[in-house]
C-alpha cells in the first residue's frame, strides 16, 4: 500500500467530483509524507488504495501535473517534483500576481464574518505558537490566505494557490526556524489583516507584498546552490519590486 495505515480518510462524500475528491487525499498524501518526492509510484496502485477506478486519479494527477507537482513517467508510473530555487521563484512569482491583488480586493468586499474567520485563523497561529506547533500554525497559516482568497472572491485563485503552496511546503515545511520564527511570521500578517478591517487597499497591497516577497526570498536562497547560476528575482517579480529593490518597504511593495 502507499499510504501508512490510519492516514487515509474515506474519500469525502461531500464533494460530487470523484477526481476532486482524489485530488483532495493526493494533496494530503504528499503534505503528510505518504507519497515521498521523487520516490515512483504506480496510477494502478493509488487507485486501489484510494478504492475508486484509475481514471478519476489519472485525471486528479494531470491536475497535480500542470501545478508541477506530479512528473509523469510513460508506462512506469508517476513521481512527485520537488522544486527547486528557481521554481520556488516562479512559484511565488505567481502568489504574487494572485494574492497581492486579492489583498486589495478583500479590503474593498470583505464581510465582516470573512474578516472575523480570518482573525480566528491568526489567532489559531498565535496559540500554535505559543505551543511551537509548526504543523498546525502551517495548517492556520495557509486557511489565513486562503480566506483572504475567498474574501476577494476568486475561487479558483484559491485552489491554485492552495496547490502551489503545497509544493513550497515539500522543500522542508517552511522558513520557520532555520530563518525566522513563527512569531516573526505573525508579524508579517498582523499588518494584513489589519489592512483589510480598516478597508485599506494600499495598506494590504503593500503588507501582502512585504510578506510573499520575504518568504520567497528565504526559500530560494535556502534551496539555491553555488553551482547554480543566480536567480534574477527582480526580473521574474518586477511588478511588484519597489525602487529599493526587494524585501524594501516603499509604497506598493
């Protein structure tokens, strides 16, 4: 079997789809560490574990593939990617054009029930915190953007960025720890969320920036190597770089 024992739920009757629903498990296969990158397994296999036919997971695996989280491998099977820096960069150069506009448009039409939910997520990552709780702070972290998302009203803004941050999260969990701390990651939310109560789409647009920015910025260089050409950042993330270049904190950046 691929999955430890215990770890896969019932396939969720509430979504109709079955391939959602199969790309739902997936998803959670890979951030549980059931399915290993780079380690191959077969289509024929997952859908015996999953208890459903092959084609609703060859299609959820397709849907993995054009995220770049799944390689396909003719008549073999498949493989989870791991990515490196310069898909790291690519990957927030996407969250950059997804959610630096969201911010914006969550301050302009968010509820004040979205705005609380949201408020309950960061609290949930404080209280992590404090019990130096990553794996669930991480699980806060990423229902903090993704109601944010939802706020602005793009729900399949969210499903990618739901997937894409799943990738980030392979190359070792996130930045906490080796480069900051998850109070220091709290801090670089608090002016988010605020931003959005207050209705100031500048304000979310300049603190979403600030953040996604410096993430990115610590995990390419994490995963970066001197054999490796450097990663032009500014060139792929030159929206949303200020006049003082990255990680600056000038108007709209």
């Amino acid at each position: 079997m691929i999955f430890t024992e215990g770890i896969l739920d019932p396939l969720d009757p509430v979504v109709p789809s079955l391939t959602e629903r199969a790309v739902q498990v997936i998803r959670r296969a890979i951030t549980t560490g059931d399915l290993i990158p780079g380690k191959l397994y077969s289509v024929h296999q997952l859908s015996k574990d999953l208890g459903v036919s092959r084609s609703p997971v060859r299609d959820a695996l397709l849907r993995l593939e054009e995220t770049g989280m799944v390689r396909f491998e003719r008549n073999r099977g498949f493989r989870i990617v791991l990515p490196g820096a310069r898909e790291l960069a690519e990957i927030f150069g996407v969250r950059l054009a997804l959610e630096v506009p969201a911010a914006a448009m969550a301050a302009r039409r968010a509820t004040d029930e979205q705005i609380a939910a949201m408020s309950e997520e960061l609290e949930s990552m404080r209280a992590a915190a404090a019990d130096d709780d990553e794996p669930t702070f991480m699980l806060h972290d990423q229902q903090f953007h993704s109601g944010l998302l939802a706020a602005a009203g793009n729900e399949y803004a969210r499903g990618v960025i739901d997937n894409i941050r799943i990738a980030t999260r392979m190359v070792g969990t996130s930045t906490v720890k080796n480069q900051r701390s998850l109070a220091e990651v709290i801090l670089e939310h608090e002016p988010i969320l605020e931003a959005v109560a207050e209705r100031d789409e500048r304000a979310a647009i300049s603190a979403m920036s600030r953040h996604l920015r410096h993430t990115g910025e610590m995990l390419v260089q994490r995963t970066s190597s001197p054999q490796q050409d450097p990663i032009d950042l500014v060139s792929l993330w030159w929206l949303f770089v200020p006049e003082g270049g990255l990680s600056g904190d000038a108007p709209g950046g």
